[in-house]
C-alpha cells in the first residue's frame, strides 16, 4: 500500500513532537509535563508507523506510553509536588547549559549539512513484509537470529533492574 | 516569481527522505539535552533523558528503513531489520533506567524531603 499525504503527516507529527518536548521542559507542574511527553510519544509511534515499523510502534504505545509514564505518573503522585512548584524551575547554569546545547545544535546542523549527499533520495520501493516476522527471525530464529544472546542478556537487565528498584524503595537503606 | 532555488528547495521539503527524520531526531535530542542540563527538579530530568532516547529510537529507525532500501548484497532488503531491533532493546534499557532511576528518587525524597538537583550533595568534594 501506497502512503497517503507523507509531507503532511510528517510535519504535523513532527511538531506535534517538538511542541510536546518544549511543553515537557518548560512546565512548573510535573504531571503536565509527562502529559506532554505521553503526547510526544504517541506521535513518535506514529511516526515509527510511517517508517513501516509496526512492530516498534506497538512497543513504544505499550510499553513507553502505557507502561513507563505510568511508573512516572506514579511516583510525581508519591511525592509532594505543591513545594516544588512554588521554587525556582531552572538552576544556576541554565545559561551555561542552554550554550553547551547550542554549541551540540551547531556541530548537528554543520553534520547535516556537510553529509547531505549521504542520504541521497531516500524513495524505498519495496513490498510491504511481514515486519513483525522479520523482527523475530532476528530475535530469534535458530540460524539467522544474530540477536539472540543480546535479547538474553536484556533479560538480565530487567533483572538487575527490578533488584536495583526493589532495594532502592526499601524503607531503610 | 518563484526563484528555481526556491523551488528545488520546496521540492526538497515535501520530499520526506532519511535526513528529515534525522533532522527530528537531532531537534528531540537537544530539547532533552536542554532539560538534563537546565531543570532542577529530578522527575523532569529524568522525563529529559527519555526524550534522548527517543531520538535515538527515531534515529535507529529511520536509518533501518533507508537500511531496508539498500541493495542485497551490501546487506540491504526486507529482512534488514537491525535498526529496529536495536529500537526495541534501547526501549528496555530506557524501562530499567526509569526503574533504577524513580527508586533512587523516591529513596532521596525520603531522605531529604526534596526533589531538587543541586541539593543532592552528599557526594560533592
């Protein structure tokens, strides 16, 4: 299937985006901040979709939107957020911080502006594939899955993860 | 009347190729880098360093489609789906981050009754 109008969706979910990150600095209450980030993560599974990534857009609604802004939402709720609001938002390098991102920003355009001729027409035509298959043959198909100790060892790491949380929201530590 | 650059130009933008998502992605970055760098209060600086992620995500994902379109034999076609699978374990260390990361709060909130950067000194020389 052909897509429809990619210019269109493609800047309306870009600045979706990028408003939705602005919002997530710039606002004094955290809970309107991951709001906005939810906002920003939906866009980019959209995105993800018209990269033809369904997969991956899948994982990022289920377990970025639904699971870990959860988590977030959760522990803004835990702790006491009326104190903080009445404080200052940004800290004394904000100048300093706001020049080393400018100094990043500049050394990404010269990047971008220098590799141009890298990326030439990015035009794919291929067919559509089963995209979810695909994904799983490299997770963790007998002969072509490269990826399988890598998946593994993420197991380990949620592991280690849920140790680390458990022990760390102990009462005395 | 439309100059022929102006109009190349326009082609070029309703033209959505690679470079546009990683265009994208380097715009999210610096708003997360900004955060990181500017905010006090933990929980945003954490919410900043999912949006670095994020990027990166976008990244892995624009550049396994323009991936895709490569010829066969330097690795290319429908089966090369790397940058995704990369997307998908960066999205699991980006879980165990915010785990690890919200409990380290909530055990400095008890503490310290704060949720302020610059007050975390206990480690400062």
């Amino acid at each position: 299937m052909n897509p429809v109008a990619t210019p269109f969706f493609f800047y309306l979910l870009a600045g979706i985006m990028i408003i939705g990150g602005i919002l997530v600095i710039t606002r004094k209450n955290a809970v309107h901040s991951a709001l906005a980030l939810i906002t920003t993560l939906l866009a980019q599974a959209a995105i993800y979709l018209m990269l033809y990534a369904p997969f991956v857009a899948g994982v990022q609604i289920i377990l970025y939107a639904g699971g870990i802004m959860v988590l977030f939402l959760f522990v803004i709720m835990l702790i006491n957020i009326e104190r903080t609001q009445k404080e200052r938002q940004f800290n004394k390098q904000w100048l300093v911080g706001i020049a080393a991102a400018a100094a990043l920003g500049g050394l990404f355009i010269a990047v971008y502006t220098k590799g141009k001729t890298l990326f030439p027409e990015g035009r794919v035509s291929y067919e559509e594939v089963q995209n979810t298959q695909g994904v799983a043959t490299l997770l963790f198909d007998r002969h072509a899955g490269v990826y399988m100790f890598a998946f593994e060892i993420a197991s380990l790491l949620l592991l280690v993860a849920i140790i680390g949380a458990v022990v760390m929201a102990k009462k005395r530590i | 009347m439309l100059s022929a650059q102006f109009e190349t130009d326009m082609e070029a933008m309703l033209h959505i190729s690679t470079l546009h998502y990683l265009v994208l992605g380097a715009a999210l970055f610096l708003l997360g880098v900004i955060g990181v760098l500017t905010r006090r209060n933990v929980v945003i600086v954490l919410m900043s360093i999912e949006l670095i992620l994020n990027a990166v995500n976008l990244n892995l994902v624009a550049l396994s489609r323009y991936w895709q379109g490569m010829p066969a034999h330097m690795g290319g076609g429908p089966g090369a789906l790397h940058g995704q699978v990369f997307a998908i374990f960066v999205i699991t260390d980006a879980a165990a981050e915010a785990a690890v990361g919200l409990g380290i709060l909530i055990a400095f909130f008890r503490n310290k009754e704060t949720v302020n950067v610059d007050e975390v000194n206990l480690l400062k020389w």
